[in-house]
C-alpha cells in the first residue's frame, strides 16, 4: 500500500501524483498545508524531519506482520520508485543516464529558480524581504526556460520520441512559470511539449 | 572509453574520479580549470553549454565506426553509469531508491550550501560581495552536517552496513567542509564516516 504526504500546490509533490495516475498505480494522499507550515510541526516532522513534502509511505500489506513501513524523500527519488518496470523509464543504459542527467537538472536548476519565483510571487504576495533573490532567480529562470526550449527542439520529448519521467519531472515547475511572473511565449518548444504531456492518457493538472 | 572532463579541487568532479579509481575504471582525464573561467570559454562550452564539470564523454570503440561519442552531465548521473553492474549500487529497490533520495538530497542541499560556502572561503577569499550568502549558506551547512551526523548514527555507511555511490557522493563536499570554515569536530560520525570511506581499496584523495 502505497500513502503520498503531499501538498497540492507543490510542484514536487505534483510529481508523485501524476507518476502514479498515468501509470494507474493506485495509492492514499494524505494532503499537508505547507502554507500553513503543517510541515514544520511536529505530526509531520516525525515522518520527515527535513519538513518537506512529498513523502512516499510504503506498508508491505503482504509482507509478515511485524516488517517495517518504509519512508522514501525526494520527489524524484519517490517517482524512480514508482515507475519500476514502467515505460516512463527508459531500457537503454544511455537513456537511463541521460534521465537521470535531467532529473538532476531539475533538481539543481530548475526546482530552486522557478519554484521560487513561483511561491514568492503567487504565494508570499511577492514579500520585500525576498525582492532581490525574486530577480535573480528571474533571471536565472529564463536561462534554465532558454535552454529547455533549444534542448527541445525537433524533439517530442526531453529524451526524443519517448516520453519518461525526465519529462514529468521537468514539466512540474515549468509549465507553470507564468505564475512567477515568466513570459513563456518565447519558448514555443517549451509550449508545445506541454502540450504533448497534457494529451497524454490519464493525464491531471496540479 | 571513457574521458572525464574535469576539475582537480572540484568536488562534483571528484566523485566522478574516485568511483572511477574505487572500481578499476579506465578513463583519460582532461584537466578544465575552473579558477580561470576556462569552462566558460567556447572550446568547453561546445562541451557542455552549461559550463559545468564533470562531463563524461563516452566513445564507443567496440561500436561500428559511425557511431556517435556521447556526452554525460551531471556527477550523480555519471557516477550512476559509471558504477553500473558493482557493489556500488544496491540491489534491493528499497536500498536502490534510498540511495537516490541521498544522491538528490546531496544535489539539493550539500553541494549549495558546503560547496559554496568552501568555495567562497578557499577560492574566492571571501569576496565581500558574498558575505552576506556565505554566512546564510554557513548556517545551512551546519544544519545539513548534523543532519547527516544523526543519519550515521550506529551505521557504516549512509545505507546501512554497505558502502554505495551515496556515500561517495555526501562525502565529496563533506569531509573538506573544514576548508569552509566549518568546524567538524561536534560531527563524530561524521568522522568515523570519513575514515571508513578512506580506507576503501583504491581510495585516492581530492
């Protein structure tokens, strides 16, 4: 039995849910209001004490009574996870490198640019305190879009023609880089790939 | 065959080599100096236009002559193909994704914080124009080393009683966190860690 600790305005928390919905895998939510900081006190903190969602609860209902439940961090540590065995990961050993280079980029560029600028903007009402770092991670968010864009380019998907969890990965903060104040129409590979991800069975939005 | 393009004092460059040393890898090393911006300059930005090290380049000389070199970003996912088949990488999917969830949280947290703060501290002299992000990612550093100080308690490794690709890459930005002005000494497992790790066969310093 598979329970997600999730929030359902966060991009990383998206990612684990859209992963198990195209992939029909079935599972609980358990949603924790970030905005409210339920994730810095102390219910969830015993679950995780880095406080950040989501978080992939594993019950081995068919294992002995007395096996333990098993905790997995990280959004996209949590979707690798899930899609064992799945057409969202790809067979070849370059194209499993090459998803991971992505899911690492995400991770390292992708997730602290635009997510922020997302939540200063749309959540914290664009608070002075973070003014500064609001137009730096801007600017550093159009590099990361700019280059999504290029790598894109007379591609279906991130890897080539099939889709894989490097493109769920990376749509979760990007597809929704206007709420940080982003001009996407620059970027119409960028758009059309969205479009692409957003056709595909089984689909949900954040 | 393989050639890692790297750099000597750089630590995501460093896990690259020491798994390379650790598992008997072959692979020529091009040397990219990083302190005179030589991986921003053209020659390695046709490389990787992100400007970043490591890079792996893979040249398939068993593969018929056409066939395309390839390039891998990113240390983690490099470490990944480059430790595929060993002991390095757990077998059981559990201990497989764990491993991930380290290597991402490695990619989230440590390299941010610790590498920046030894990087500003060592390379840079304390640039005044970062003293105020060096002091923010100081106090982060700190959190992330007790962090992973209570996370090693009663284990080896960060797994458990195997050393993995985890360790390798936590240990390449903590054990020379000193150089940041961190002090290690509250850290003890963090230190029997450190020695562990350095007792590997094969092991080569940074």
């Amino acid at each position: 039995m598979y329970t997600l600790y999730g929030n359902k305005v966060s991009g990383n928390s998206y990612k684990a849910r859209l992963t198990c919905e195209l992939l029909n895998i079935e599972y609980q939510w358990i949603e924790i209001d970030i905005l409210t900081q339920e994730n810095r006190q102390a219910g969830f903190l015993q679950i995780n004490p880095l406080g950040q969602v989501p978080v992939l609860l594993i019950t081995p209902d068919n294992l002995a009574a007395n096996s333990e439940p098993t905790l997995i961090l990280e959004s996209n540590a949590i979707i690798r996870y899930l899609a064992e065995g799945s057409a969202l990961i790809p067979n070849s050993a370059i194209d499993y490198a090459r998803m991971w280079q992505w899911l690492l980029y995400e991770q390292g560029e992708v997730r602290p640019n635009i997510a922020s600028v997302r939540f200063i903007r749309k959540f914290q009402n664009m608070i002075p305190s973070r003014l500064e770092e609001y137009q730096q991670k801007f600017d550093k968010s159009n590099d990361v879009l700019s280059y999504l864009n290029q790598q894109l380019e007379g591609k279906a998907y991130i890897l080539g023609d099939n889709v894989s969890l490097a493109d769920i990965s990376l749509y979760a903060y990007t597809h929704n880089a206007e709420e940080g104040g982003l001009d996407l129409s620059p970027y119409q590979d960028l758009l059309n790939w969205f479009k692409r991800i957003e056709s595909l069975p089984n689909f949900v939005r954040l």
